[in-house]
C-alpha cells in the first residue's frame, strides 16, 4: 500500500492488511504520526504523544493480529488510563501524574491488535462543550480553524476528521461522542449504559450517565470497536445484556422498515437554527425514501425540571471529581488549580445536599421510564444532534460580568452565593442552547448516534442524532450503514488538510 493510500481505509480495512502481510503494522504507525506531526500544529489536537512506545508495540512480533491488528489509535486525556502515560484530566493540578495501569477498555483495545500512539485533547475535567483549557490549549475543527471541533471529545473528533487516525477514543456524559462527531463531520454512537467496562478503578461514571466508546469515519469501525470492548469487567456494578450478535454484523445488514419518530423541538432550550431544521427535514425525506415509517412525535417532558435535575447530579458529581483529584494529588487545591468554571461548577454541586442529589437521581429515574413507554411505540427517535452549527472559538467563555462573578465567587468559596442569586443561568442557557437533544440519552441510559449528513452553505457539518432503544445498538449500527451507503460520506474531507 502507498502512503498516500492511508486515508482511504478505515481500521477494519488497515487491520486486513496488517493481517495479510500486504504491510506492517509500524509502517501504518509511521504514516499515523507523519500526519500527527504535519497536522497537529495547524489544529492542537494532541495533548501527549508516545511515538516511541508505539513503535516498539508496532515492531513486537507478539503484536496481537486481531480485528483491530496494528490500528493507529488515540486515547483521550480524560477519566481513560493508559498504563505509563499521563493521566492529567486535562488539569494544570494534574500534570505530573502518570497511570499506573490500563483501563480495561484500553487493555482490551490493545488485546485486539489497536497501536496507542498519544492522547487526544479534551477540556479540563471534560466540563466544556469546546476543547480549550489552559494546559493544552484550543484545539480547532477541521472544516474551519476559527471554530470549536466541540468537546470534550474534540482532539479525538479532529485527529479522525483531519484524517490522521480512523478512530480514536471517546466519553460521553452529556454528548461529548455526538456533540463533537457533528461539529467535525464524523461517526460517534455513545453506547448503551453498562456496555462498556469502566475498570478497573470505577464502578460507574456520572450515576451512569458517562460511557466510553470511540468517533470513527466509518460505522463498521465503531461497531468492531464495541465487539472488541463489550461486555463486563471484574466487580461491574451491573452490564448490559450481551447482543444477540455482533455490532459488526448488525452494521453490515439492512434494519428492515423501521418505524421512527421525528422532532426538532428542543428538549433542554429554546430555539433551533435553520441550518440544523433544514437537515432533520431533509434526513427524514431520505428515511421515508429508504422505506422507513416516519412520525412526527415528540416524547412528554418537562424540559427545565429536567434541566435542573441533570445539572444538580453533574454539578455533585463535579464536587467529587475535584474530591478525586485531591486524593490523587496528595495536595488540597484551591481555586487558582482550576480553570474558573470548573471550580464554581464543584462549589454549586457543595451546595447540594443529600436529599436533593436523590430527589434529582429520582426524577431522571421517572423521566426514563416515560421515555421507555416511548419507545414501546418506536424503533429510533430522529432530531439534529444540536441546536445550531459550530460556533466560533472562545464563544462558551464566560461573558466579562460572570468572570467578575466568578473570581469574587471563587475567593471568597461562597458556593452558596451561586445557589441563592441563580447567577450560573445565563451560562446554563447557552450550554442547552447548544445541545437540547444529546443528554436525554445520557439521562435513560439509552444508545444514541450523531450521523454526518448533512454540510450547510458554509461547508460546515451539521450532523443527525438517532436514539434506539436501550440496549439497541444493533439497529442504529443497522441503520447507520443503510444511511451510510445512501449518503456516503467517507471520503468527505475539509479542504485545508492535505490527505
């Protein structure tokens, strides 16, 4: 295979040639960080690079030639350890601390033939929607360097998108596999709640509501993925059941007519941009094109009920992550360790006390349950995967008046002061403004995809959010790559990065 060829197989395609001989796993890693070194400098995507390390995994005869046989792979720096290499959550606090060990995703990645060569970018403590922190700095899309990639899995959405990896290594508590998937045009399914392990030093992330999996190019990529890292680990609190069979084999089979409900109403903010309604309108022609019963149907909610009730469980849990740190660290931080935001958003979870956390875990819980009876009547819910398109750099920064707010609030460590005065809300409001329809998966646990069809006149992605039922990959892969034949989008590439 000629370098120039690289771009032009996903890892399922890589790993067949690494396992026929037709070229080496480390001349795949050397094209890899060719386009690392080429690339990078343009966009910020890497936070840590190990080539070295990855060479000599690469040259290992012992090199497993399994379904993911000498695929070039980004781990993202956030809640992910691999074994050796910084483990800083993107924190200033952090940076000095290395992992003792693999996760068992990661260790199970490894066991399928995947080469880990560095760690993607993500924001600190993955508390932003843009990748920008003060370690690592801003990482940028792709498809236009003057806007957000998304996050907090924008290193990893960039480094696919830009075409330097097939794959790389995701979380999602509120979106982050589908929120940066849509903004840099590319494949992010967050899986089913219990699908992926998280050991071996977690029993459940966000009261379940974060999960691990990969963004992708291609849909049979992240289906193999998640046939190499399914299934739980030593001391899981609890699992999804197994499939019936493989996500691969689901993604490469028609769904059959499926009947799906379609809505752009927002279920967490307001308003929806034209761009993003065009797109739904667009995608839902094409559905009921390929055959599929198509309904326009909305799930009953109460979207600011359950807006607070999600923001007082994450802003607890926030409180806990710096909690964590601080074991880790050995040394008690204090506000100028963390970004601003980060910080106020641990002393507003302070504030929340035990009955309040249970009554908020309460009314996700009822919430899902309505949405379960949704779905008795549904295979798959369609809406935008957000609100409107990326936005330029530096536009989730907190306005001149909420950093005042916010210095006064952090010296003086009056959590209670952001509680009594609600002055968190007009930072909420452009937070849900943005991503209406991704936490609602995170909230009943359910599977959820971002699909890139769609580019607006501005050449920027605009990507399509489909919910299956819980414990449903199957269809969506199913439907994933009957969309993904219909609307190719694979060799689709921003035309600033030189394949």
């Amino acid at each position: 295979m000629a370098f120039s060829e690289y771009g032009d197989y996903d890892a399922v395609g890589l790993a067949a040639l690494v396992r026929a001989g037709e070229i080496s796993a480390l001349e795949v890693l050397e094209e890899a960080i060719a386009r690392a070194e080429r690339i990078d400098p343009q966009l910020n995507f890497l936070a840590h690079r190990a080539f070295d390390v990855a060479r000599e995994r690469a040259r290992d005869p012992a090199l497993p030639m399994g379904p993911l046989a000498g695929v070039p792979w980004l781990v993202k720096e956030l809640a992910t350890a691999w074994g050796g290499q910084p483990f800083t959550n993107s924190l200033p606090y952090l940076q000095d601390q290395v992992a003792p060990g693999d996760a068992v995703i990661v260790a199970r990645l490894k066991a399928a033939g995947a080469v880990p060569f560095g760690k993607s970018t993500s924001p600190e403590q993955g508390w932003c929607l843009a990748t920008e922190s003060r370690l690592h700095g801003v990482t940028r899309s792709p498809w236009d360097p003057a806007r957000t990639p998304g996050g907090s899995s924008g290193g990893s959405a960039t480094a696919v998108a830009a075409g330097m990896v097939p794959l790389a290594s995701a979380s999602d508590g509120g979106g982050s596999i589908r929120i940066p998937a849509s903004c840099c045009g590319v494949f992010g399914l967050k899986p089913t709640r219990g699908r992926n392990p998280t050991g071996p030093d977690l029993g459940e992330i966000w009261q379940g509501m974060a999960v691990e999996h990969v963004i992708s190019r291609s849909v049979r990529d992240s289906a193999a993925m998640l046939d190499a890292t399914a299934g739980p680990d030593a001391g899981a609190p609890y699992y999804a059941a197994a499939p019936q069979r493989p996500f691969l084999t689901a993604a490469t089979t028609p769904p059959g007519q499926l009947r799906i409900a379609f809505t752009t109403k927002p279920f967490l903010g307001h308003n929806v941009h034209d761009d993003c309604l065009r797109a739904a309108g667009e995608t839902a022609q094409l559905l009921q094109e390929l055959g599929h019963i198509i309904e326009e149907a909305t799930p009953a909610l109460h979207g600011e009920q359950l807006r607070q009730a999600y923001t007082t469980v994450i802003a607890a849990q926030a409180r806990a992550d710096i909690e964590f740190s601080m074991q880790i660290n050995g040394r008690s931080p204090s506000h100028r360790d963390y970004e601003p935001s980060t910080w106020v958003m641990g002393l507003l979870g302070q504030t929340v006390t035990a009955v309040e956390y249970v009554t908020a875990v309460r009314y996700l819980q009822q919430s899902a349950r309505s949405i379960g009876q949704f779905f008795t009547h549904y295979d798959v819910l369609l809406t935008p995967t957000l609100a409107m398109p990326p936005f330029p750099i530096g536009q989730l920064q907190p306005r001149p008046i909420e950093k005042l707010l916010m210095s006064l609030v952090n010296r003086l460590n009056a959590g209670w002061l952001l509680a009594a005065t609600g002055a968190t809300e007009p930072a909420a409001k452009r937070i849900f403004d943005f991503i209406p329809y991704p936490p609602l998966c995170n909230i009943t646990g359910q599977p959820a995809m971002s699909v890139p069809l769609h580019w607006n006149a501005a050449g920027l992605p605009i990507g399509l959010h489909f919910m299956g039922r819980f414990g449903d990959e199957a269809t969506l892969f199913s439907l994933a790559g009957q969309l993904e034949t219909a609307r190719p989008w694979f060799h689709k590439r921003p035309s600033a990065i030189d394949d």
